[in-house]
C-alpha cells in the first residue's frame, strides 16, 4: 500500500438506476415521470437566452425560492433549495447529524441514506421494516442523534399516516427529524402542515417526480427559519451557485403551473390502481404503495428471471439484489400504453412457463 494511501477518503458509492442509450425502452426503472415537465417550462425554455450565463446565477435562487414558498404556502425563509433533493439530503446530513449517536432509518429504504452515513463517518443503526414492510412506530422511541425515512417510503410505496409521523416527532424532539416526501404527491399527506408545532422537523421535496423534471435537478426542504439558516451556512460553506441559471427558471416555471401539476399525477394515481388490479391478476403481491412505482413479488416465478425477461424484451425495472428484497421488483408507473406493453408482456410470459 502506498503510503497516501492511509489519508484516502474511500467510500461505496450510491448505485443510480440505469439509463439506457437505447431509445426504444419503456423505461419504469427510477421513477421518473411518463409525462413531459409543464408546458410553461417549454415556453420558459424558449424565451431563455445564452447572454445572462455570463454571470454567476442568483446564490438565492431567490425567484424559485419565492415560487416554492407561494406553492407550499410557507416564507421563502422556510425554504432552502438544491441540486435535486439529493444535494439536499447530503446537506441535511452534514448539518444536522453530528452526534456521536446513531442516526435512525428502516433497513429497507432509499439506499443513499446509508452511502452518506458512511462517507461523513456518520453512525447509524437501521431499523427493521415490519413483515408488511411497514415502519413502525416504535423503534424510533430510542436514543439517537436524528431520524430521516421517506414517506411513502422506497422502494416499498407504504405510506406513513399523519398521526404516526406525529408519534414519532413526539418522541424525537431533541434531535432533528427529516421527512423525505420525494412521493407524497401521489397520495399521500405532506407533513408540512406539523412544521409549526414541531421545530425540528425538515421536509425534503423533489421536482424530480411530480413535477417531471429529473432532468434538470431541483429540490428542496422545508423547515423553520432557524433551521433554513443553518443548512445556508453550510451550503455557503461549500458552493454558493449550487442552483444554475437554467433551474432558477424553468423551475420557477413549473412550480408556477399548479394545474398542470395536479393533472398528471392524477393520471399516475389512476394508472397506478390499474396497475395494483392487472398485476394482482397476474399473480403480484405488494404493499398497498402511495407512490408513483409497485414494488411487487411474484407467487411462483423470482424477481431476477423476471429482470432479465422484461429487458430482454427492452422493458426496464429495478430490482435490488439486496437481504429481504431480493424476490421483488420496483416497477415505476408508466403511461397507461407503458403499463399496456407491460401487463401484455408478462401475461404472455406466465402462460408460457
Ligand atoms: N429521496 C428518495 C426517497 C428517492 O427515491 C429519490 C430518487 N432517487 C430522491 C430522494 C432523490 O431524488 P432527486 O435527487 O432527483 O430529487
């Protein structure tokens, strides 16, 4: 071993799902939206021009800060904003998790959580899901320095009800507690309305999903002023354009088109219970998902030959090859003549076996 070796910060990065080079995929393997972003974002985009990337971007993204506030129904200084809500998580992480006791998170969940524990040498103690794959309550009663779980939680779509994110904020109200909505538009409650009683509670949201725009990178927490102010600190501590020209603005755009919001992710709910039907039909079990993806196992055939059978046919998944999991696949909902290709495919192949 070479002696600079010692001095390396050496880490297990986070895997992304695949994005394919092949055009011709029906793609449901992470979760992005079927349908294109706003149509004020094209619009946005058109009257965009080169001449003002001369400059830096606003450090305060402040126009899409506003935006957010109006949609939310909070102050921008509730509001902090990043590159994609990833960028946000890791910032959370750093600011918020520096106590010597573990940090807490079911074992099965979004799998950054544990990738950015061990790079900010950050412990933590994973909570087991219940057999439905439900968090519960309970285990998050117990001394720690933070707790953080998506609800509706990945890659499972269970969704967590008000009064039980209550119970935990009760019982964790020395320490930070984060709540990452990255699904909650597509069926949930946001625990946003709890920000007032509960002072040291964050809500991460995304654009990614609801709002189709992976692409672009936006996201955002929510939180009392004080603790916005904490997470600036640290972002000026580490880069203060975080948000490019282009994200101030199409996001701004997409935040600002409240109905065009509301009616594709009612297309995804109603999609996604046709899904929960026509898969069920064809011999899936899974949790009752609030989510915009089904994280399904088969009664009779394993999750891996399924993998391979649905890209073989250029359908993708994404299927963890992880403890408990491993016989279930993620399956993000499409269009409806997404899902269509889909269910013809896997009924074709069940017959045949
Ligand atoms: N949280 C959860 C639970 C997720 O599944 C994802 C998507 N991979 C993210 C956060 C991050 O999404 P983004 O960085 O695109 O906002």
């Amino acid at each position: 071993m070479k002696k600079w070796e010692a001095n390396i910060r050496k880490v297990t990065p986070y895997v992304p799902g695949e994005q394919p080079k092949r055009l011709d995929v029906i793609k449901l393997n992470t979760n992005e939206n079927p349908y294109p972003p706003s149509p004020k974002v094209t619009e946005a985009l058109r009257r965009m021009t080169a001449e003002p990337m001369r400059k830096y971007p606003d450090p305060e993204a402040r126009q899409l800060v506003e935006a957010i506030a109006r949609e939310e129904g909070v102050r921008p200084e509730q509001i902090f904003v990043g590159v994609g809500s990833d960028d946000v998580l890791a910032m959370i992480f750093l600011t918020f998790f520096n106590s010597k006791k573990p940090v807490l998170f079911p074992d099965i969940t979004y799998s950054f959580y544990d990738v950015w524990a061990d790079m900010l040498r950050i412990p933590y103690e994973q909570q087991p899901l219940n057999d439905a794959f439900e968090i519960e309550c309970s285990d998050y009663e117990k001394e720690n320095g933070g707790v953080i779980f998506p609800n509706p939680n990945a890659p499972t779509g269970a969704l967590l009800g008000l009064s039980a994110i209550e119970d935990i904020l009760v019982h964790n109200q020395d320490v930070i507690v984060v709540v990452d909505e990255a699904y909650i538009d597509f069926g949930g409650m946001t625990c946003t309305g709890l920000l007032d009683k509960y002072e040291n509670l964050i809500v991460v949201k995304t654009f990614s999903k609801s709002r189709s725009m992976a692409g672009m990178r936006i996201g955002y927490a929510i939180a009392g002023e004080e603790l916005i102010g904490y997470l600036n600190d640290v972002k000026y501590s580490f880069n203060s354009y975080t948000m490019n020209q282009a994200a101030i603005l199409l996001g701004t755009a997409a935040a600002e088109d409240h109905a065009y919001f509301e009616e594709t992710r009612q297309k995804i709910i109603a999609t996604r219970e046709q899904a929960k039907k026509e898969l069920a039909a064809l011999g899936f079990s899974f949790a009752d998902s609030q989510a915009n993806f089904l994280f399904v196992t088969h009664k009779e055939v394993s999750a891996a030959e399924l993998f391979a059978a649905l890209k073989e046919q250029g359908i993708y998944v994404r299927y963890f090859k992880k403890p408990r999991i491993d016989n279930y696949l993620r399956i993000t909902i499409g269009t409806d003549q997404e899902m269509e290709r889909l269910y013809a495919f896997l009924r074709g192949y069940l017959e045949k076996r």
